[in-house]
C-alpha cells in the first residue's frame, strides 16, 4: 500500500532528523513509499561501558522504529573479537548487558530483534560469501574502510581486513533496507553500496549519525574521560557539564549544543531554562531552532544552559538505569 505524500514527508523528516548524511534521499523516498515494514539495523561490538556516544544510533533507531521500520540489533561478538576486544565468553557477557541497556534507553523490545553475529557468521554460505567478496576488495580498499574503527591502525592484524567484509555481508544475510551508524562507519558502508550486488546483493541505503565530540571539545577518548557514561552519577553528570566546553554564541563544535540537539529535545521536545528574575526569569523552548536563535545571540547564557542539560540528562539517564535494573532483575 502506497502512503500519502504528507505522510511521506513526514516520516523522511523523522528518519534523516539529526542525521550527517544519507545515501541516498530518492532511495529513502523509495522506500518508504513502496514498502510497508522496511528493515534497519546497526551493528554493535560489545561494550563494558555504553557512554551517551554510543547512544546516538540508537536514537536514530527509535526515529526508525516510530515510522513502522523493523530494527535489528546486530551484537558483533564476532566482530568485537577480531578486533581485539576479549574472549568470546567475556564478549557474549557484554552483549546481553548491552541488550538490556538499549533497550532501557527507549528501544521498544516487541519491534525488535537481537541477534548475535556468531548466530550465522560461522555457516557454510556465510564464509564462502567472505571470499566471493575478498576476491574483489582491494587491501587497501578494506584497509582505508576499518582504519577509522580500528583498534590497531599502525599495525593491522590479517583479521582486522576480515571485518568489513564481514559488516557488508551482514547487512544482505539480515536483509537490511537501511544500514545505520557515525560517520565513520561510511567508507565500510560505501564498500557494501559497491560490492554486494556483484554478489547478487541488493545495495543498502545508509544512514549516517555525526560523531559527538567530547565534552572538551576534542574527541571523544576513554582514557580522557571527556564523556557521560551511563553508570555516572547525578553529581558526575552535573560536574561534567558544568566543566564542559561551551563558549558563548558558538554552535559549531560545541558538545553541550551536541548533548541539547541529540539527546534533550528528541526526548523531552521542549527544554525549560530556569533562571533568576535578574537574568531574564525562566524561558521555554519548544524547538531547537527557537534555543539556538537565543544562544547566538547571547540572550541565553552558556551557565544557563548547561544547568538545564545537565538537569535533563540525569533525568533521561535515571529513568533509564531503574528500567534497566528491572530487566537485569527480570532475567536473574
């Protein structure tokens, strides 16, 4: 059933909000308007610790699932031990963690699927079709498509080429419409876009998320402890933001802006900034649009804001942690 033209403009706005690229819009529009339940997904190695950078495909997933797409959760463990992230049993650990912590942070479960890479990666057709793929991908083709997720760029292992064989060919065994992931997953995304249909494949169109940078303006670094991490406390978030980088007027580049954009509105769809009567009383924003205009101008002052983010975050992320507590209760 096709839908109507406002429906369609509607559901493109959803699905390319907040997005740094799509390949292609036509084929988006296409999609949306020949097929009833498109297919999206994102591939995740599994991670000890889910910071608010991880999170932003899953909202983009949650954009998806509210405009009628099936997702499908692709926990790479796989993946994750080719790049060197720990045996398969810690790996396996992480991933059921990381499940129930999706899906904590707005997922809805019954639209759903997780699947392990381990699940179909190991099969006979699986493997053949790596090497119906490694026959025509250059080395410096797979290499230049993993640098940007590589754990080791100066020095790469055999296996680390094995990889994005593997993250295109997953996207025609799970019979993907849509690949989403950052930015840097494009290249690996574009090696799919080429590649698969001489494979018999169909091309996936792909929705890219910009990568946030960390709270200090730099990238975003584990051992810099530049970003809000799940398992912060209310007084470390609140601590984070209030250090954060965030120059006034300035929106390029600043992550308190980033945190506002990607996190506060798509949830809550209005930020309060609660201030004193001196400094202009309490103001409302029921769009992005409408706090930015104001920051620009200096009308909204950085401290103001980040007061307001760091309120908002530890909302999101407290509702989160006790949905996530009950699910990890539910399964002991």
């Amino acid at each position: 059933m096709l839908i109507l033209a406002m429906d369609l403009e509607k559901k493109l706005a959803i699905a390319t909000r907040n997005a740094e690229e799509v390949v292609s819009i036509e084929e988006l529009k296409e999609l949306l308007e020949t097929k009833e339940k498109p297919r999206a997904y994102v591939g995740y190695e599994p991670s000890g610790e889910i910071h608010l950078g991880h999170l932003i495909t899953v909202n983009k997933l949650k954009d998806l699932q509210s405009i009628g797409f099936e997702i499908v959760v692709l926990l790479a463990d796989i993946h994750a031990y080719l790049n060197e992230k720990g045996s398969f049993e810690e790996i396996r650990k992480l991933a059921e963690r990381n499940m129930k912590t999706f899906i904590a942070f707005g997922l809805e479960e019954k639209n759903a699927k997780f699947i392990l890479g381990s699940e179909y990666q190991l099969n006979k057709d699986y493997m053949l079709d790596i090497l119906k793929l490694a026959r025509i991908t250059t080395l410096n083709r797979a290499r230049r498509s993993m640098d940007e997720v590589s754990r080791r760029k100066e020095d790469p292992m055999v296996s680390q080429m094995i990889y994005p064989l593997m993250q295109s060919l997953d996207i025609a065994y799970l019979k993907i419409d849509v690949a989403v992931g950052g930015i840097d997953q494009r290249k690996i995304h574009m090696l799919a876009r080429e590649n698969l249909p001489a494979l018999g494949y169909k091309a996936p169109i792909c929705i890219h998320t910009p990568i946030i940078s960390g709270l200090d303006g730099e990238k975003m670094s584990k051992s810099k402890g530049n970003y809000i991490s799940i398992s912060d406390s209310n007084e470390e978030v609140e601590r984070k933001i209030m250090k954060a980088f965030c120059p006034p007027k300035v929106v390029e580049g600043n992550p308190v802006i980033d945190l506002a954009k990607h996190y506060v509105f798509p949830t809550y769809g209005k930020v309060k900034i609660e201030r004193d009567s001196k400094f202009g009383g309490d103001v409302e924003y029921e769009s992005f649009e409408a706090m930015i205009e104001d920051f620009t101008s200096g009308a909204l002052h950085p401290m103001d804001l980040k007061k307001a983010v760091a309120k908002y975050l530890n909302s999101f992320i407290d509702d989160s942690r006790r949905k996530l507590k009950k699910l990890t209760e539910e399964s002991s």
